[in-house]
C-alpha cells in the first residue's frame, strides 16, 4: 500500500478530457495547447502527446519544460522577459508572445525568423473573482487601445486573449468574443494567428461542443487565421485525486478529522480562491470537516458526508486534485511533500516521483 500523502493521476479519467479535446480540434481547426502555469506533471506527457500540438508557457522553465517534455509546438509568453533570460526562451520556444508593446520593443532585434505575438486586453472577462480577473483595474496583462496595437501591426503576426476564467457557459464565451471582434477586427484582419487563451471550461459535462466548434471554425475563417486555445485545467479536470490518511478526529461543535495533508501545501487554490474540495458523497449519515495538519487556523479542506464515523488511519480521496495544485505545492511547515502516482489504463498504480527530507533541505539553504 503505497503511503499517503500522495496526487493520484487516473489515465481513465484524464483521457475523457483528452478526448474532448481531440474532438475540438478536429471539427474546429483549432490547434490545442497545454497550459504548463496549470497543470506541468510530465510523467503523463507521452499520453498527453496525441491529443495536442504542444505547449504554452510563463516563464523560462515552462517554455524549456515544454519543448524539452512534451514537444509539438511551443509557445512562450510572459508577463516580463528578463534580459539575462531572453535568447534562452528564444532557443526553446517556437513563438513568443510579449505583454507589452514595450517587451516588443526592446527584444524586437532578437526575434528575427520567430513569429511574434502581443497578448491584448479587451478590458473585459468571464471572472468573477478580482485576483484572477485580467480585465480589472489597472490591469498590468496586455495591451488594450487599439490605435496603440495597429501602430505595431507590421512588428507582430498574432495576438493572445485570454479572458475567459472557469467559464462554462457558451454563451457567456460567445459574447466575450464577439466583444473582442468588435473592438478589435481592424488588427485580427491583418494576423496569421490568435490564442484565445485558457479558461474555457469546454470539459464541463453538458458543455454545447458543436456550437462552440462552429464558432472557433466561423471565427477563423471570418479573419483567415489559425486559431489556437491553451487549456490547462479543462485537460485534467477530474482526473486527479490527493489520496490522504485520517491522523486524528475531534468535535468543537463539528465532528473535525485532521489528515496528513494541507491546503496551504498541497492544494492552495483552495485557500486563495476560498473554494472546499470535493469529499465524501452525497448519502452518507456522518458529516466531518476534513482538516490539514499545519499550524495554519484555516487549513480545511472543505465539509463532506461519509457513510461511517472516521477514525484514525482511514484513507479519504480528496477530488479535483489536478490543475494549479502540484504546480503550486510548497513546504509550508516542513509537511511531507505529497508523491505522484499514476493510476494506468489497467487499473495498476505506478508511484512516479517520491520526495523526502532532502528535497526540503535543498529547497532551502
């Protein structure tokens, strides 16, 4: 029995969402990449392989990642390109993308023969939550005043937009690009390539396939353009699941069952978007606050039902455990660094990657 804490990728369920996507791309024309800042586990790259054309990043290490793990096409964006790390995301990316006119500006030299993008902010977004909303005020993400991108429309042959955020709703997807068409169709006349970006939630059960299909097909014709999406958490929702062991139980007015994981280390959207992970089911008579094991007051992963009292050394399934979690996992309280499974085809389970006291150690110094 392998020992907990540890993510459990079940290839069964990522390849659903992979399956979705390899739909999209054939009855859209879009080409599909993985967002990296989302999901970067690539001991399940080579399953991943087929069903995309490659990866987009946001910063260094992702863009050498992608090209180096995963292939196909590889894109580099990032808020802002270092000068000391310039000709090495150059070297390892097949297009880049800048945020600002003035990033285009100062590495324009350095870019010749590499197709080069502008991230454009239409100063409107599916979010509903102001930490991730890329339209907000002030917004630092892209370039929004059209007369200031047409003016660099000969240095650039795509753009990015990305402001959909959890959007589920095609209708919702379908105004925000209109929006976008609307304000900027002078620009999208005169490009090889636009990235809608992420945050389209296209894996949703239930999600109208076939209408978005045809809006991404009716879109890239409109302008003659190929149009790329970058996917991140719509790739592995579902798939993942943050196995745990109970350590103790308590009751202060709730039954409390502190576990041998944490939300401030292993799976911190929770905290920062104050979200509760999936647990339990649905029927079961006994209702627990699961709980982590660090000092923090708030570390609770969320509230479920189970069909027995917990009791210490019960195992629990934490769901949804996949996009922006082991990406984000740190040593907070010096917890143990959750390992990586995978869960194969066949039902057997490989641990990928195991992490102990020297890994804390030399994350330090």
């Amino acid at each position: 029995m392998i020992q907990t804490p540890y993510y459990l990728i079940d290839k069964t369920a990522l390849q659903r969402n992979l399956d979705i996507i390899d739909y999209v791309r054939k009855n859209s024309g879009a080409k599909l990449l993985l967002a990296l800042k989302c999901f970067a586990t690539w001991s399940v790259f080579d399953f991943m392989k087929p069903y995309m054309d490659g990866t987009t990043s946001s910063s260094l290490y992702e863009v050498k990642l992608g090209y180096q793990k995963f292939g196909g096409e590889t894109h580099a964006y990032s808020v802002a390109f270092a000068d000391h790390e310039i000709d090495e995301v150059l070297a390892n990316s097949d297009k880049i993308i800048f945020n600002s006119i003035s990033q285009l500006e100062r590495f324009k030299a350095k870019t010749t023969g590499k197709p080069v993008g502008l991230r454009l902010n239409p100063g409107i977004s599916s979010s509903g939550f102001d930490l991730a909303d890329p339209a907000r005020q002030f917004s630092r993400l892209g370039e929004g005043d059209p007369e200031r991108i047409l003016s660099v429309i000969d240095r650039i042959d795509g753009v990015m937009i990305h402001n959909n955020c959890e959007n589920d709703d095609f209708n919702r997807f379908d105004e925000l690009l209109t929006q976008a068409e609307a304000r900027y169709g002078a620009i999208l006349q005169q490009l090889k390539w636009v990235s809608l970006g992420g945050g389209i939630s296209f894996t949703t059960p239930g999600y109208d396939l076939d209408r978005f299909c045809e809006r991404l097909r009716c879109f890239a014709e409109t302008y003659n353009i190929q149009v790329y999406l970058e996917p991140g958490e719509a790739t592995v929702r579902q798939s993942t699941t943050l196995e745990v062991s109970v350590l103790d139980t308590a009751f202060n007015g709730k039954h409390l069952a502190i576990v041998d994981s944490s939300t401030e280390a292993h799976m911190l959207d929770l905290l920062i978007y104050r979200e509760t992970a999936p647990l339990g089911n649905d029927t079961g008579a006994h209702r627990y606050q699961i709980c982590g094991k660090t000092c923090l007051a708030g570390d609770i992963f969320g509230e479920g039902n189970f069909d027995a009292p917990l009791k210490v050394g019960d195992r629990l399934s934490i769901g949804d455990a996949a996009g922006y979690t082991m990406v984000k996992k740190n040593w907070f309280n010096g917890v143990h660094m959750p390992a990586i499974a995978i869960k194969e085809l066949d039902g057997s389970i490989d641990v990928v990657r195991e992490f102990g006291y020297d890994d804390y150690v030399n994350s330090l110094s």
